[in-house]
C-alpha cells in the first residue's frame, strides 16, 4: 500500500465518518462522539435467557454474518474511530488486536491509523505445540501472515518478534457475544479466556515478585450492536471484559 492511501485511511478514521444518531446522548469524556448508555442498549439486546452457549454461538454468528460488505465497512469505521479515542486515551503504545474472520468487525484499518500513530501493534497466533494457547506476535506491513487451521491468518513464527501477553497494554479481544456485564462467549476454543486467566492479578501474584507488580492489560472488547445479548451463561474460567466498544455503544461493566 503507497504512502498517499495511508493517509487517506487515517483521514476516513480520523474525520469522515459519521456519528450514529443517539437514543440516549451520554457524552464520551475521550471525544466527541455520542454513544448509546449502556442500559438504554441492555433492551435491544437478543432474549437469550435459557439458550446454551452453543446455541447464543450459532444465533449471533448468524446475525452478525448477514451484515453486507458496505454495512461492515462503515460500522467496522465507527466503532474503530471509538476504539482509537480509548487507545489514545489510555496512552497504550502495545496493542494486540486481531484480524477479522466470520463477521467479526474488521480492523485492517484501525491497525493501520495506529501504525501512524506510533502505537506498536501485535496478533495473535496459535501456540505452535500448547493446544489452546495463543502467543502474540509483533505485526507491522513487513510482516508475513500465514492463515492457520481455523482459515484466519496470523503472523508466520518468528520467536524474535514475539510479545508476552503480560507486556501489552491492551488486548483488543473478538468475541461472538456479549452481555452488559462484560461476559462474552467466544468461537468456542477458550483460547482467549485461557490468556486472560493468566493476567488477572490473582494469576500474577503467583509469578515471580516482578510481576505482582505488573499492570496487567486492559482487554477491550470489540463487536458488533448485533452481539449483544441479554444473558450470557458464564462458567468457571470466564473473565470478564473491562470494556467493549461497538459502534454506538461503550459498555464499561
Ligand atoms: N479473528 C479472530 N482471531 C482469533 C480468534 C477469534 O475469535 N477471532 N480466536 C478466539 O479464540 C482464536 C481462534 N479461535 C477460533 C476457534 C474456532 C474457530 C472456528 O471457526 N471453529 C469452527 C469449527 C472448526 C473445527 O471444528 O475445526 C466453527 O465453529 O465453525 C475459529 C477461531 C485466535 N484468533
Ligand atoms: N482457563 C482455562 N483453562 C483451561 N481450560 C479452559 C480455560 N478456559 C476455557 N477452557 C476450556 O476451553 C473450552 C472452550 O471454552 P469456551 O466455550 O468458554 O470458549 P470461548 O470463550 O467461546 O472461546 P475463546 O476464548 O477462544 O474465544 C472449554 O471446554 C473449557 O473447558
């Protein structure tokens, strides 16, 4: 990609989209962007009282799959331009993020309006030989990706750019459903709870003393409106996000 189409990827992030009319104007602190309250959202979520989460997985995957291509590209837009006023923010500089697959809301050009901004970005890729673990890679246009077994392309192994999780700042999660306390439901491989059940402060303060005083990352969640759902069957080993953006809506739990 040349220099002048770069820019004019920021200029589409950074000014040319436009704000979802709000129901329930509740001012961002972090820009001027208007988003939905977090209860008012609560009762257009999907009724999933009494559904498994098989059953949220396939119901959601298949709303979020009927979006069109231009539908996609315009919400992936808004809810990036609100992600990047939370990065920014958060003066995070190491931001794991993911490459969309199955509907998830793209991210190609949030990655690349925060290479300009001097933010180092990362992705996950399967562990090579631990079964359900992720390790995060550094990832800029250099870099070669490589689809794995699930068809979603990841960085190729390269141990010198890799990046312990405890590093970053935050983990831009996917995620297939989520409810207004921050639980969410994945594809079903547990990778990601596996990695954030690592970096609690209660998973840390078993490590060496240095990372007791580590600040574990923030994991933000990222989806579409059509993700929520009102209930969410939590288990054992799920954690909780500390956020989620979507494009008309910031859920802090
Ligand atoms: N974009 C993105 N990357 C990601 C995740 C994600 O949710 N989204 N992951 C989040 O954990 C990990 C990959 N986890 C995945 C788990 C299952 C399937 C999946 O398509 N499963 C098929 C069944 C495949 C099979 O049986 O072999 C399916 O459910 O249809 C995809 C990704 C790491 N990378
Ligand atoms: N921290 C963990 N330690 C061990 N096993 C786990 C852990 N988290 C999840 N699992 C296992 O992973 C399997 C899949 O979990 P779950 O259905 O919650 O995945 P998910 O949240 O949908 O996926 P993902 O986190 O990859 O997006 C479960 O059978 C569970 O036993």
């Amino acid at each position: 990609m040349n220099h002048n189409a770069q820019a004019q990827h920021a200029i589409d992030l950074m000014g040319r989209v436009a704000n979802p009319t709000p129901v329930m104007a509740a001012s961002d602190p972090i820009s001027n962007v208007a988003y939905f309250s977090s209860s008012a959202a609560n009762s257009q979520a999907l009724d999933t009282t009494d559904l498994s989460r098989n059953e949220i997985r396939k119901l959601v995957r298949q709303s979020r799959n009927c979006i069109n291509q231009d539908e996609q590209e315009q919400l992936a837009l808004i809810a990036s331009r609100h992600i990047l006023a939370e990065i920014q923010a958060s003066n995070a500089k190491h931001v794991a993020l993911y490459r969309a697959n199955d509907g998830e809301l793209a991210t190609d050009k949030l990655i690349e309006t925060l290479w300009q901004e001097g933010v180092t970005t990362y992705l996950p890729r399967l562990h090579p030989f631990r079964e359900g673990q992720l390790i995060f890679l550094h990832y800029d246009k250099q870099t070669q990706l490589e689809a794995n077994q699930f068809g979603i392309l990841e960085p190729k192994l390269d141990v010198t750019q890799l990046m312990p999780a405890f590093k970053l700042d935050v983990i831009l999660t996917p995620l297939v459903a989520f409810d207004i306390h921050g639980n969410r439901i994945g594809m079903g491989g547990g990778y990601y709870d596996r990695c954030l059940g690592a970096l609690t402060p209660q998973a840390l303060a078993f490590g060496p003393p240095a990372f007791q005083a580590l600040t574990p990352p923030i994991a933000i969640g990222f989806a579409h409106d059509c993700q929520q759902v009102s209930h969410i069957p939590v288990e054992a080993w799920d954690i909780p996000l500390a956020m989620i953006i979507t494009p008309t809506r910031r859920i802090t739990p």
